[in-house]
C-alpha cells in the first residue's frame, strides 16, 4: 500500500487566490481527517469525515475553508481566497474503522504571499 | 476540559539514555492515548498506544506508562539512539478524535 498520498508537496500562491490540496486515502479506511500544522498552533483539527461524509467540520477556521470527499479514494480541501496565515502545512489521515491509528500523509505545505 | 499538556517542550539527551516525555489529559471519556513521531518534512507515524485498562505497555525500545488515577500517561525510550531524534506527540481521544499535545523535540547526542 502506497499510505495516504497527499499533492502538491509543495504550494506558493499569492494571496486572494484560489488553492486546493488533495489527498487519497489508504483504500479501505473508512475516516478521512484534515489537520493543518504550525509552529504557534500545533496540529489542529480541521475537518474529518467518515464514508465521504462530513461528520465535524467545527475546526475549519472560516467560510474561506471547504472540504470535499466526492468518493472513498479522494478528498479536496479548498482556501478561496487563500491569506498569508493560511501559510501551514496541511495534512490528511485516514484510519480504518473502530481503531484510531491514524496514517498521515507527507503533508502539502502552503505558502500564502 | 479538552486539553492534552505535554512536557518538557524540548529534550536533549545522550546516547544510550532514557528520554522521558510526560502528557497529562482533563477529560476522562478519553479511552485512547497514543504516541506519534514525526520527523523533518515528514507527517506524524504512529509509534505506540494504550488504552486505559492496562498501565503499561512496551514496544521495542518504546514503553507507555499509564497513571489512570493521575490522569497522566509518559513515553520512555530505553537506549535512546541518535536515529530517534525527532518531535514526539502525545495524543488523547475518544470517539475516533484525538486531542493532541503540543510536541516535543527531541534531540539524541551521539
């Protein structure tokens, strides 16, 4: 199994614009989380899912944030418009169900400038 | 009562000895409490994790003790090597959502 696969690795775009970050999920889990990581914050909790469907979306920070799982193998999540303190690394994880072992992907880091 | 503190911030040991890193947690609903390890560039893996029923468990050169009582749980790691320098997170959870720790670095002199 290739584990979570998060694109791009990399991200800089100048503020207002539009920036989308995908992940797939290992097959076969069943919940899909989005965090996002900085030095003042630490890891946060953004939005998790489970069989594609939003479950808690309370940690996404403002209406400038969406996340999308249109199916079990692939997830968007969306800034528009993108600020300079949305600049984070941003993971996905998935987790099998009834077992909390999350699996992280390499993370996408977002420059916003 | 959502809150996971974790100590010390930073940790700098010798090789071949036993780093210690502490969590302590607030809500008692919680029922899972693992441990992740990440490195540079890289997102968190799983390294260990129990479950309150029991008050030890060890992995390797990786121990998790559990003080139900205290509501503290810590990670040992037995002959620490240069190789396990990186950030270490504890974590508590119920409900497939973790609450985490703030991270702690962990450097190991050869």
């Amino acid at each position: 199994d290739a584990g979570v696969i998060q694109s791009p690795r990399h991200e800089v775009t100048e503020m207002g614009q539009e920036v989308t970050l995908r992940c797939k999920p290992i097959s076969g889990h069943d919940y899909l989380f989005w965090y996002r990581q900085t030095m003042m914050r630490g890891l946060e909790l953004l939005i998790y899912f489970n069989n594609n469907v939003p479950i808690d979306d309370s940690g996404m920070p403002e209406d400038r944030f969406s996340a999308k799982m249109p199916n079990a193998s692939f997830s968007t999540l969306k800034i528009q418009p993108s600020e300079p303190r949305d600049s984070a690394v941003y993971f996905c994880a998935s987790s099998p169900f009834e077992q909390y072992g999350y699996t992280f992907g390499s993370g996408t880091r977002l420059t916003v400038v | 009562q959502q809150q996971v503190k974790q100590s010390p911030q930073s940790l700098i040991v010798q090789k071949g000895g036993i780093p210690i890193i502490n969590c302590a947690y607030e809500n008692t609903a919680f029922d899972y409490f693992p441990w992740y390890q990440q490195f540079p560039g890289k997102g968190p893996a799983l390294l260990i994790a129990i479950r309150p029923d029991v008050s030890e468990k060890k992995e390797g050169r990786f121990t998790i003790s559990f003080n139900k009582s205290a509501k503290q749980f810590s990670l040992h790691i037995m002959d620490s090597q240069p190789g396990d320098s990186a950030t270490y997170f504890c974590a508590a959870g119920s409900n497939y959502q973790l609450i985490w720790g703030a991270g702690t670095k962990l450097i190991i002199k050869p």
